[in-house]
C-alpha cells in the first residue's frame, strides 16, 4: 500500500482530510525514525516493534515468530 492509498484510508475511517491523514503518518514516521536514531526501539503493542542497530529491523511479536495468531 502506498503512503496516499494509506492516507485516503485513513482520512476516511477517522473522519479527516487526506492531507490531515497524510501529516499524521508523516509524524508517525518522524517519531519511529527519532527513537531509533536515539537508540531505542519504537513499539507498536501486539504488532512488534522497531529495533535500532547498523540497520534498522523490524521485530513482530513473541507470538508471531512461533506462528500463533
């Protein structure tokens, strides 16, 4: 999915603009990117979360490494 596609979407399930939608993915993006150039990892809960190192990754949970749902 595409950052527009993503932002329409957003825009119409939360009830905003498309550019409101768009900025809101923008800062989500900028704090993900803060926190790991910080050295800490940015947590998504139940989803998994970013990891700093020489390259970022990208770690799901516990639960879906061993194939639960």
């Amino acid at each position: 999915m595409k950052k527009n596609e993503l932002a329409a979407r957003l825009a119409k399930e939360a009830g905003l603009s498309k550019a409101a939608a768009a900025d809101r993915i923008d800062q989500v993006i900028h704090d993900i990117l803060s926190s790991l150039r910080r050295g800490k990892p940015a947590a998504f809960p139940g989803l998994g979360k970013f990891v700093p190192g020489p390259a970022f990754r990208f770690q799901p949970p516990a639960s879906a490494r061993r194939g639960k749902k």
